[in-house]
C-alpha cells in the first residue's frame, strides 16, 4: 500500500445559520459540546493537519473556547459559502497533498471515510463521500401537487468531507468565474473538467440544517462514539527499604520495591489498561526504562501521559479498576485514599475508580513475598 497522503482540513464555520435558529448553529451544543467541535476534533484525530476553520471574525471568541485544546488554525469567511473555502484553501500549507473541504454542519466524521476519500485520491483529483437515494423522488408545483415521479438511477446525495487534491482543486477555484456560486466543492472540479470519484458515505454524516435535526444530532452522537476497553499488567521485587508505593500512595513497609521509577506497580497497569484501550503501545514504548529521566519518577506522571494520548484522540476514560496482588503490606487501610489519589489524577469521580486487593494464598511469587503485582482494566470512549 502506498504511503497515505498528508491532508489539510478546512471546515467551513462562517454561517451564520439562521435556518437552524437561534444562536450561530456550529456553537449549538450537541451532547454537551459545540457542534463544530465534534468535526474538528475529528477530522484531527484522522490526521488532518493543520485543521483550517474558517468563521466570521465576530465568531472568533466564541470559537475559541468551542475548540480549546484543538489544534487548529482560523481564516477569515466570505458572504458565500465558496469564497469561504478559498480562504481556507489559501491558509493550507503548500506541502500538504490533499485538502479534505468540509461542512461545520455535519458533526460526526468517521475515520473510516476519511481513510477511504484519501485511498480514492491515490487514482483521482477529487473524491466525495455520497449515499444512494433511496427514497422515490417526486415533483411538486407551487401548488404542492404531485407532478412527475422522477428516476432516482444514478443519483447520489453528496456529503462532506469532500476530498481533493490540493493542486487541482486551487487549480479549478482560480477558474471559476466570481459570479458562479456552486454548493459544493465538487461541482467546482467539475465544471473544470477534473475527475471527482464517488466513495461509500455514511449516514452518520447528516447535515443539520433546521432546528428539529438537533434532535437527531442528540442521538447520533451516542452511535458516533464506541467504547473501548483496556487491560494491564505490572509486577515489582522487594527490595531493601522503609515503604512501597501503590496507586500513588506511600505506604510504610519493611521492605522497598525494586525499579527504574518509584515501582508503582498499581499505576503502571492502570497506565497500561489506558494505553491498551487506545491501543498506543505499553508504559515501556512511551518511557523506556533505559532513559535516565524517568529514574525514581513519580509514576502519576505516566498516567496523565496516558491519559493526554486518549484526550488528543477525543476520548474520555469512563472508569477503570484496578487489583493489587500481595501478602503484605495490607493494602485495604489504604484503599480510599488510592481511589482518591486515582480518580484526581485522572480526573474521575470516586466512583468511575476501584481499587481492590487480594493475595494469591501464599502461592506463587506474589505469595513468596518475591514482590507486589497489579492488574487493571480501563474503559475509554473514543469517536468511532
Ligand atoms: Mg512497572
């Protein structure tokens, strides 16, 4: 397989949208976050860089705490919907291949369409995420009156993101005439004879357009998010020492464990299960034992690493339980406070965390007393 290609995204947030009413409608909020923010976000997390939103200058403030903590870049919009994209094609970078045009109004962007418009690329200058029309299509008069039924063969319903190559489309922007004002992307390639190809869209896609979509944003959002589960593994020696420490709390012991770091056996796996549930490797991959940096760390900072890594692709972590393996010390007087100490690092009410202790009979190295381990699963919530 080819290399991919690297991708600039321009999302198109300079309406005012008025039909949805109210306030502009990419700052409306669906399941607790703006609407623009879920393609943003998105569109980043396929790849996309940078991420140029393009909104109306009165917007920027309003836009900016919408999208805190994504990387993105902001021109200015124009009266039409297209002289707005050529704005946002102006601000992609020269080195990027292709530039992905897409609708603030259309949330939930899926990495799948994105990987199949940038595979379309590889043969074509433009490619669209499209949907059969399934429906039967009628023509009405000004009467509301039937007319005509008209064959549906061959017709397809556009989305977005659309996809391009960015040479051809500056190319097929610099020679559409000021007066023409297309209502998508595509039809700007077209019209200058460029080869725009169809790939499977998805209904998820959905524009929102009037108020009453709204509603139907509200439930597509849980169907554009999975949730992911994580599972780790950790163990420490004994060693000389006057404590341990488990889930970030100290606890006096007359013995020490052994480790690059402060052996935080409890931490790692949580790490671990973090890390697994968004599939980023192991503690080991991100912080090499071999790296003088992390001797005698505080393994809290290896948890926050984690859990920026799942934050960057737009997940959440929904709770995570954790088993500490060990004959001694007694690890129950200080179950609560792990919890806290937990759930602040991770920032997760007490009762996303658990924290549960067991011995193995005095068998095994754990029941030798050889050392400590620890075993935790993690779930995480993650755009589809
Ligand atoms: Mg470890």
């Amino acid at each position: 397989m080819p290399p991919r290609l690297s991708f600039a995204a321009v999302v198109v947030a300079a309406g005012s949208g008025v039909r949805a009413g109210g306030a502009p409608k990419q700052l409306r909020k669906v399941a607790g976050e703006p609407l623009v923010r879920w393609s943003v976000r998105a569109l980043a997390a396929a790849g996309a860089d940078p991420v140029i939103v393009v909104r109306r200058p009165e917007d920027e403030a309003a836009l900016l705490e919408a999208l805190q903590g994504l990387p993105v870049v902001f021109a200015d919009g124009g009266a039409r919907r297209c002289d707005s994209v050529r704005a946002g094609l102006a601000a992609a970078p020269a080195g990027a291949d292709a530039v992905l045009v897409h609708d603030a109004a259309r949330p939930f962007v899926g990495a799948q369409v994105v990987g199949r418009l940038l595979e379309a690329l590889e043969t074509a200058d433009g490619a669209i995420p499209a949907l059969p029309v399934a429906d039967t299509l009628k023509r009405g008069d000004a009467a509301g009156r039937v007319v005509a039924t008209e064959p549906r063969d061959g017709l397809w319903r556009a989305q977005t993101p659309q996809a391009f190559r960015r040479e051809a489309l500056r190319r097929a922007y610099a020679a559409l005439p000021a007066s023409e004002e297309p209502t998508d992307d595509a039809a700007v390639l077209e019209r200058a004879g460029l080869r725009v190809v169809l790939v499977p869209g998805d209904p998820l896609l959905a524009k929102i357009t009037y108020p009453e979509d709204f509603d139907m944003a509200e439930r597509l959002a849980g169907a554009a998010r999975i949730v992911r589960v994580g599972s780790g593994f950790d163990a420490h020696r004994f060693t000389e020492g006057d404590h341990v420490t488990l889930c970030g709390v100290r606890i006096p012991h007359d013995q020490g464990l052994l480790g690059h770091s402060d052996a935080d056996a409890g931490l790692h796996a949580i790490t671990d299960a973090l890390l697994g549930a968004v599939a980023l490797g192991d503690i080991g991959d991100h912080f090499p034992p071999t790296d003088p940096r992390w001797k005698d760390a505080d393994s809290a900072v290896f948890l926050r690493h984690a859990l920026s890594l799942v934050q960057a692709r737009g997940g959440r972590v929904l709770n995570v339980d954790v088993t500490l393996i060990c004959e001694r010390p007694k690890v129950k007087p200080h179950r609560e406070a792990m919890r806290a100490r937990v759930a602040e690092l991770l920032g997760l009410p007490l009762d996303r965390v658990s924290v549960k202790a067991t011995t193995t009979e005095e068998m095994g190295f754990t029941g030798r007393r050889e050392g400590i381990a620890a075993q935790a699963m993690a779930s995480v919530e993650t755009p589809a």
